[in-house]
C-alpha cells in the first residue's frame, strides 16, 4: 500500500514532491507540484498552485527564530512548555482558541487538554461559518462533495462571497471551469450567478450579476423562498433589497428547472445583520428547491482547516464550537462560550492560542483583554498574538514540515505530505507536552489539596 | 498484557462451543483465551452469574462523515445526556454526550458498559474513510470495523455496463484496501444517479434500468457485487440495505433480492425494514412470516433485524431518497441532504417512533415477529441499524422483550391495536428466547456471520472479550448493568464499576488484487474526482492498532 | 463634512499574500490600510486618491489612505477595505450570543485628515 508521506523524487539536493496539499484556504488542493532545494531548505517551484499557495510556498523559509519566548525573552521549548503547564494548570477559566491552521491530529489532543482542564474550546469557525453551524442546527442543509458539485451543476450562484481572491482556484477546480462528468464543455454547460453588495473580482466569470442592498441578504432569501412556493410577495422589496422583481423571478425559474443546483455562501451572510438568520435562510432556500430539483447550500470555509476544527470538537464532544468543560461534561453556548465574548466580557484568565491571530484579528476590547491575562501562543511565525503573550512557541509548519489530516470544507479529509524537515516541534508534539506537564500538575494539586484537608480535620 | 485471569463459578453460555449454561472456568492468558492458568492466578467468582462471550453488534451507525453531520444537527438529542469525564487510577476517562449519536468517547464507553466489546459501523463512502477512521479511533474499548457503501459507485458501474468483471474483482479488493474497511455495503443499489441526476427521482423495480447507464439494473449490480465478495473470499459477505426501504409492499423486493443471489452468500440488513405488504403509498402490512420463512429455508441467507424502539430516533443512511420521504411523516423539519462524488448520497432527519402510530407499532411488530418466527438464531440476528430504529442503548429492553412473554403482552396492550391486532393472534407470540439464544443473536452469531473467529466465543485462542451478568428475573436490568466486562482480558468493568480504559483495534481485510487496476482507476479518479488518485488510500497512520482478518483465498 | 458610510471588510489578495510573508512588513500593511471609496461620493466629500481618511465606529477609529472606485464596482454610500488591523480596531463588540460580531457591516463616520 502506497504511504502518503513519500511520494517524492530527488536528484541531488533537489527534490520532487508530487500531490502535496496547500493548506492555504480551505480549497485544500492536493494536486502542488513541490520543487525542493533540500541544502537550502526552501520551496523553489510550486506548481499548479495559485497566487496564495504560491506566496505560502515560495516565502517558506525556516525562520532563525527562538524555539520559544517567555515574557519576551528566549527560552527552550521545554521551558515554555513548563510555563503553560504552569499558567494553564493554574487558571480558573481557561480558553483554547484557534485551531483552524493545524492538524486534526493536534486538535484531537487540544480537545483532550480542555477536557481535562475543565476550560473551553472554540475555534475559528466562531467568526467565520459559526453562524452557519447555528443555522444548520434548526433547518439542517442539503449539501455536496465539491466533485458531485464538478460533475454535475449547471447552475452555481455565489452569495455573499468572494472565491476569486480568496478560494483562488474554487472556479477552476471545482465549480465554473472545472470539465466535470455531465459538464465536459466546462463553463459552457454551467450557470453562473453572483448576488453581492459590491462588484468584486469574482463577478467576472457570472453570467449574471445580481447587486443586493448592503444589510438586505436576509429579505432577498426570503423573497426568494416565498417565490419558490409561489406565495405572494409585498412589492415593495424591491426597494428594501434593491433587486427588481423581474430578477428575482427569473432567478427562480432558472433554479427551479436546473438539474443539479448549488448555492455557495460566504462570509457577506454570516458576519452582517441577520447572521445565522441570514444561514438559516440560505439553507431552507436550497432544501426547499428539492421539491422541484437536486439543489444544493453549502458554505465556502476561509481556513485550510477550519473545517476540520468543527468536525474533531463535534466528534468528541457532540458540538461544532464554543464548548466549555467546566462541569465536567461538554456545554456549547455560543455567545457564552465563544472566544469573543469569554475576552471582550474579561471571563477568560489564561488563552491558549493554536495557529492563529486573534491579536490581529479580533476586536479591540478582546485585545485589550488578552494584554491583561497570561497567553500562550504556537505558531511558525510571530504573530500580533505572539507579540502580547507570555509564552510564545516557534512551531513547525503543517502541510510543509509536518503529515497529518487537514479536512477540505466539503468535509473531504485529505492527507497533507511533508517536503521539508524543521529543527522546530510540531504543535502536536507542543500539545501533547503540555498535556503531560497538565495532568502531572493538576495530580499534584489534588493531592496537596486532600493533605491540606486532612491537616484541617486533625486540627 | 503478560497477565492471567481466571473466571470461577460462573454459568457459562458459549453456544459456538457447545456450552449451554455449565458451570465451567475461563482460563485468560495475554488477552486469550487459553485451556489453562497457573492455579495462583487472580480470580473473578462469577457464582450466580452468566458468563457470555463479549457483545457484538453486526450493524451500526457510530463513526464518520454522517454519524458527525448527525450530532451537529441535534444539541437537542444530547445536551441532557450528558457523560461525565471520569479520574480513574490509572487513567482518565474522556466526557461527551449521548442521545441517539453518541460522541466518539461515550460510544465506546456505552458499549462496554452494555457488555458490548465489538461494533461494526455500516456505511462509509471510501473516500470519507480517514474520517470514518479517526473517529473509530477515537472510540474507545471496543475492536470495531466498517464497510464501505459500493452501490453508486460510477466507476463501478461503467465497468459492470461493459461486463469488465474481472477488472471489478480487482477494484473492489482494491478499495477495501485502500480504506482499511471490513466488506461492501450495498444500499439501495442504482438509487443515486436518478436522485443526483435526475431531480431527485426514485428507483422502485429490480429491473429498472439506471439514469445514465442504459445496461444497468439494481439486480445486475447485486449479482455482480455477492459474486464479486465471494469470489474474493472476503470473511463477511456482501452486505445489503435492499431496495424499497420502507415502502409498503417492498418484501417483494427483499424477496427478489435474495433470490437473485443465487444460493451464494449475502447479508440482509435490518430486514425488518424490508418486510412490508400493502399497496404503494398506502398503509404498510407485516410480510415478516414470508420473510422469515424465505430465510429459515435458504442457508445462504443471513439477516439482522433492524427492530425500532419507541422512542427517538436519528435516521441516518446512505439511501438518501428514502431520508426525503421520511421528512412527510416526521414533524421535525429538519432534513440534511449530502452527496458524495462518484460514490454515495445520504440523508439525514431526526426521527421519534411514537406507540400510538399505526406505521410505527406495525413495525415494531414486524420485527418482533422475525425474530420470533426465526428457527435459525444463528442466520437472525439483533440489531435496531442505531440509530435508526432506535439507539444500541436500547438492546437490554429488547431483550426482555423477546425473553419475556407477559413483558412483551404488556407492550403489545399499549401500542396503536390496529396495527398490531392480526399479529397479536399468531402462536408464535407465545415463544420465549433462552439466554442460550440470546447469547447467539448478540454475540456467537454475528461473530459467525462476520467470519470472526477469535470472537463471539469462549474457547481457547478466542480473543478474551468476556461479559458477565448478574442472574436477574428483569432481563432488562440484568443486560443494562453487566458486573464484569472483560475486553483483551483486562478488567474494563469489576464489580459494576468502570474500571480501566482500553484502546480497541479496528479489524479490516486485504484481499489481493492485480496492481495493473491501480492504471484503470487513476484516471477515473483524476478525471471526476478531486482529489489525487495516490492521496486517495489512507496510510497505516489512521488505523495504529488493528487486525487483518484474512480472506478464504489467503 | 461629517459623513456616515457603511464599510465592508473582505479578503483580498494582496492581502492574503501579504500575511504570509509577514504582518509587519510593508505591503501587508499596505493592503490593509486603503480604504476604497465609489469615485462620486469621493468628489462629493472633496476627496482625492490618497488622502487620508479618519474612520469612526462605534467601536474604534482608524486613518487610513482611500482609493476611488467606479459606480459600477462599488455602489454610492459603501466602502471596502481589506482585513487588518484597522478592521478589528472598528469592528464590533457585541456578538449578539452568536459568537459572531458583525465584521462585515460596519457603519463608519468618515473625515478627511489630510
């Protein structure tokens, strides 16, 4: 049986890597062409790859940093690791937040280092599709692999994001140009729609381009829903939506008579007005034009492994995200157990970050917040996050130094094979350091705790 | 493990050995079961107690890419079945919850604590089968397996339509090697391309010729796949959801199904959703005495039940035009709908069968009746396709209900009388199954029917998978609470208390096979799939612990 | 000359590119800091390509260089900037207990700097 990991050629100190897998976006194409210069250690050729994957590629370079920092200063990886297990072991009410850049393999573990601590996981996924999740919890969805969608659709509509520049390759791949089964003339068999506030790079490739109001996603879903069932709908929603009615039912009549159907939604839903609202909408759209066709609603994940985030919490505890411990059995709340909250309310005492930015890229009260509690970040590279932690890990990469299982966001697992070797640890070996550091910790804890009650009762 | 065990005193029923109640020792060496121990050996005094091979569950629906859309789509089913993380002595125990789809942890906890020490998760498409395997990896205890769902597969199909058998003997052992999986599942044979392709239309005929492969029917792929298995020996036969799945008047179609094997070996599953009269779109009648007798006559044939318990219920299955049906006659609206390329459909929607319906109690019924009008335990054996019919944690009420007749009277009183009356009245109600045959419809015969040798038994060389129940008139209690679960010959439960984890291992075959297929796969695969052909096999990495369970030909 | 807009933060390119090399160089920071602004409501508001813009939310402000943009690209009354720093410093607290602020859809006071 053929292993994942070797599929490489090598002449010299360079070497082929073939179907390597870019972990840039949640695309996850596994078709990169890696050339390696083994003696320099950096990617010179990426091919097939797209301007992403090509930046994420081509810049690799093992960067001469400190395996970790504490307070800013460097220090052994087996340092910072004593000094999360210290901060961790002792917090009241602890966060791991991220996830969406690593592996399932590590997030396994961090699900388990949580569940252990009694503190609470949340991923990416919060600020991303969370919504979604949300929404899929009161009207389920009808969704697809990306080749079932290849093969089959001749009508794709865009809602509310843009594949363009930030899913590259989601066109040529998956959905517009990609010759599928039933769609061997590529584009020329498919309809493509694209409903947006704005005209973005991806409107090009639309046949048709529908402008929605900014805040009115939700009223066009819903107008569109009735005039599926062919209710009656108030006029006056082409003012409210800025989508005259002729488009909207000639939409309609195009969705209901296609053959195999997809709606692909982004984050111009889930982060405005209306939000899981706004998923839910979407969602029943889709099932509800099975009634005529094959119909699809599937969102479009940003992360290489966002989606795998949701699949391992959701396995483990029954929850895609926002899960806290703390009673000794999995809760999911979001809004109370979501990572902006737990920081913009100041619940959290201590963070964990895996693999991601929320020094960047979260809101200025959660920042603020993080700046007061003890963090602990991994990651490749330094980070606004690292910049305000305690303890900041310098981690290999997934994807390029590190194997392991990264889910594309039509939940298809893929198996990432590696092209260079680092000197730095993988955030799985750093979980699992932290995991055992833990355990010994809290033991200690407990027992110094049952010595001290006894000490009382004697007294 | 280098540890040994020995079991006193216990009343022992091990039928694949003969061993019908007696009192005997169970000797366990290195998690084996071995003829005998040195005489200082710690003991486990079963006086008073049943002594069983461990459970094993021959279809369930437990791991991977549906299982996990399931519990996404219902914090309802689980936020009030919690499971708790437990410090034991030497290790911790995971938390979770529970509900009709367990998380991974409490799965796997749940089983052994019913004394269940194998299950067999019963569809995957192959190539969601990393996801399938790490979540069976992350289910703890029990030695668990899958089967991948081989009947929409297109490549398949376009080799069958040019009678390229031999080539399909080479691609189906090339695939269960590829994912690591235990044998083929075929579900609702042809029913995924007019579905996909055709705006959700159905499929109803045997000879109904397939959307977009004129020289298909259902029947051509069910004869190619049971011969395709047995030719390759594999230890589990073909394993079929027939066609019809919970249409009225479908037994005809089960029948037929049977049929068109031919005297060769096949597994029908959860057939008591396959046993129906009535006309079309009308009200369903129970066809299980044509069934039961169909199969008490044709050896070849095996069976699980399929039994729904009242209740709640998650139905998840690959046959996703039937998932669309059901959502007519479910008052939960949600409906989740998900394709798999070149290989699968599936559906999802939460389901309660409900006493006072007419369907519902018609094939709670039905099912008792198979497994009452079974001659044969051994071909019949006991499941409720968890989540479908009813979660695995309902398999101690169904035992009493089959080991005690006032028990099950009682039942029979409180359900819709319509659907039940004509049924009430046969003799076989009467019938009362022994601990002998409950010991071979839920461990001896699905081991059998697994071709599991070192399972489902108590003699030497069988894996030391051992439960042990307190004798009890409420059989019931007595299947709910075990007072040891043995699982590699560790104590997991002593005494009624969870004692210790332990890590299974997944059991999957690997037939040989003609690498010059791998050339007519991978452009298949490169032209309609999207991922590489050579990152479509999953590595060693996703099964660490496992078991090849070899073929008859190797 | 106070004017209420509503900016929209997305992805783009340049700035996926930008982050990977590194958020503290130049062209991350670049792409991150330029507001694009439709071509009309810029003449209306006396503004030119490259001028500085002060962003005020409820949240937070920000200044950052604007662009133009035709109508037909970018509708009167609407802004878009990638995803930076500036965005998280304007972007909602409240996540209404969905987990989720509203990043996408931020009503801005806009003024002119320099």
């Amino acid at each position: 049986m053929m292993r994942v990991a070797e599929k490489a050629k090598s002449e010299g100190n360079i070497k082929i890597v073939e179907d390597a897998t870019c972990t840039f976006c949640g695309c996850l194409c596994d078709d990169m062409v890696l050339t390696v210069d083994v003696d320099a250690k950096k990617i010179t050729k990426a091919k097939n790859a797209c301007v992403l994957g090509k930046a994420l590629f081509l810049n690799y370079e093992e960067e001469d940093r400190p395996f970790a920092l504490i307070g800013g200063k460097e220090a052994t990886t087996a340092e910072a690791v004593e000094e999360a297990a210290q901060i961790l072991a002792n917090a009241r009410f602890p966060i791991i937040y991220g996830m969406s850049d690593t592996t399932c393999e590590t997030q396994r573990k961090a699900v388990g280092l949580m569940d252990m601590l009694g503190g609470t996981i949340d991923s990416t996924t919060s600020v991303c599709h969370g919504p979604t999740g949300m929404a899929l919890q009161g009207v389920g969805e009808s969704t697809a692999t990306l080749g079932e969608i290849k093969n089959r659709a001749d009508l794709v509509i865009y809602w509310g994001g843009n594949p363009a520049e930030s899913l590259p390759r989601h066109f040529a791949r998956y959905a517009v140009t990609a010759k599928g089964m039933y769609t061997p003339n590529r584009k020329k068999d498919r309809t493509i729609v694209n409903i947006d506030v704005r005209h973005t790079k991806s409107v090009p490739v639309a046949d048709i381009f529908i402008q929605v109001k900014p805040g009115a996603d939700f009223e066009l879903l819903w107008a569109l829903r009735a005039l599926v069932k062919n209710r009656h709908v108030d006029p006056n929603i082409e003012k409210k939506t800025g989508v005259s009615m002729k488009t909207m039912k000639d939409l309609v009549e195009r969705m209901k008579n296609c053959r195999y159907g997809v709606l692909f939604f982004g984050m111009g839903l889930t982060m405005t007005r209306g939000r899981h609202f706004n998923s839910a909408a979407i969602l029943s759209l889709g099932s509800d034009l099975n009634e005529y066709t094959h119909f699809i609603a599937t969102p479009m994940r940003g992360h290489g492994n966002v989606t795998g985030a949701d699949t391992v919490v959701a396995w483990q505890t029954g929850y895609p995200f926002g899960v806290n411990f703390s009673r000794g059995y999995p809760k999911f709340n979001p809004g109370e157990f979501t990572a902006t909250d737990m920081f913009v309310r100041g619940d959290a005492d201590a963070g964990l970050i895996l693999a991601s930015d929320p020094g960047s890229n979260f809101t200025q009260a959660a920042v603020d917040h993080m700046k007061k509690i003890p963090m602990i970040v991994l990651d490749p590279k330094y980070t606004h996050t690292a910049k305000l932690a305690r303890v900041a890990f310098t981690t290999a990469h997934y994807g390029i130094n590190v194997p392991g299982t990264a889910y594309r966001s039509d939940g298809v697992p893929i198996e990432l094979r590696t092209c260079l070797d680092s000197k730095y640890p993988s955030d799985e070996e750093v979980i699992t350091a932290i995991y055992r550091r833990v355990e010994q910790l809290l033991i200690a804890k407990k027992r110094s705790k049952g010595a001290n009650n006894k000490r009382q009762k004697a007294a | 493990m280098g540890s040994t065990l020995r079991i006193v005193n216990g009343r022992v029923h091990d039928p694949a050995n003969g061993v019908d109640g007696k009192t005997r020792d169970i000797c366990i060496k290195d998690g084996k079961i071995v003829k005998s121990v040195p005489p200082k050996t710690k003991c486990v005094d079963a006086k008073g107690m049943v002594v069983m091979p461990g459970g094993v569950d021959i279809h369930c629906h437990i791991a991977g890419a549906k299982a996990n859309i399931a519990r996404k789509l219902q914090p309802d089913d689980h936020r009030r079945d919690i499971h708790r993380r437990m410090e034991l002595e030497k290790i911790n125990t995971r938390s979770g919850t529970g509900g009709t789809v367990p998380s991974t942890f409490t799965t796997g906890y749940r089983y052994a604590t019913l004394g269940y020490t194998t299950a067999m998760e019963a569809a995957a498409p192959p190539l969601l089968a990393r996801h399938t395997l790490e979540e069976l990896d992350d289910t703890p205890v029990i030695d668990k397996g899958f089967y991948i769902l081989m009947g929409n597969n297109v490549l398949l199909y376009k080799m069958l339509q040019e009678e390229r058998h031999e080539e399909i003997r080479n691609a189906v052992a090339w695939w269960l090697n590829a994912t690591k999986s235990y044998t083929t599942k075929l579900v609702s044979p042809g029913s995924d391309e007019p579905w996909k392709g055709h705006r959700n239309a159905t499929i109803t005929q045997l000879n109904d010729k397939i959307d977009g492969f004129e020289q298909l029917t259902p029947r051509k792929i069910i004869t190619s796949m049971v011969n395709t298995v047995d030719d390759l020996g594999l230890p589990h036969p073909v394993h079929i959801h027939c066609n019809n799945l919970g249409h009225s008047g479908n037994y005809k179609t089960t029948l037929e199904t049977m049929k068109a094997a031919d005297g060769r070996r096949i597994h029908v599953t959860h057939i008591q959703f396959h046993s129906y009269g009535g006309k079309p779109d009308g009200e369903p009648t129970s066809k299980a005495p044509e069934i039961a007798e169909y199969i008490n006559n044709n050896p070849n044939i095996t069976a699980d039940v399929g039994q729904v318990m009242f209740g709640k219920s998650t139905s998840m299955t690959a046959d996703a035009p039937l998932a669309w049906m059901l959502t007519r006659y479910s008052n939960d609206k949600r409906w989740v709908n998900a394709d798999t390329e070149c290989e699968s459909g599936c559906g999802i929607i939460p389901f309660a069968y409900q006493e006072r319906v007419y369907t519902h109690a018609l094939q709670w019924a039905t099912g008792l009746e198979l497994f009452l009008l079974s001659k044969d335990p051994w071909r019949m054996v006991l499941s409720t396709d968890h989540p479908n019919g009813g979660a695995f944690t309902s398999y101690p009420r169904l035992i009493r209900t089959l080991m005690d007749r006032e028990f099950r009277k009682q039942q029979m009183e409180s359900v819709n009388q319509r659907a039940v009356a004509k049924i009430k009245r046969g003799h076989h109600m009467e019938r009362e199954y022994t601990l002998q045959e409950i010991a071979i419809i839920t461990r001896a015969g699905p081991a059998r029917i697994l071709g599991l040798k070192n399972k489902g038994h108590l003699g030497p060389g069988a894996d030391a998978d051992i439960t042990i129940y307190d004798e009890h008139e409420d059989k019931e209690l007595m299947f709910s609470a075990p007072r040891y679960v043995i699982k590699d010959g560790r104590l997991i439960i002593d005494n009624h208390e969870f004692r210790n984890n332990h890590e299974g291992k997944i059991l999957h075959v690997s037939p040989l096979y003609d690498e010059g297929i791998e050339d007519v796969i991978r452009p298949f695969v490169e032209d309609f799939y999207t991922i590489r052909f050579d990152n479509y096999a999953v590595s060693d990495h996703y099964a660490p612990r496992r078991e090849v369970i070899p073929t008859t030909k190797q | 000359m106070d004017k209420t807009m509503i900016l929209v933060p997305g992805r783009t390119t340049k700035q996926g590119v930008g982050l990977i090399d590194s958020k503290f160089k130049k062209d991350y920071r670049e792409a991150t800091t330029t507001v694009e602004i439709n071509v009309e409501d810029m003449a209306r508001l006396g503004l030119e390509d490259g001028c500085k813009v002060k962003l005020r939310s409820a949240d937070g402000v920000v200044t950052v260089k604007c662009t133009g943009r035709r109508t037909e690209d970018l509708p009167p009354g609407l802004m878009f900037i990638a995803y930076g720093p500036p965005t998280s410093k304007l972007m909602g607290k409240d996540t209404a207990a969905s987990g989720m602020p509203l990043s996408k859809h931020l009503e801005v006071e806009l003024k002119r700097v320099s």
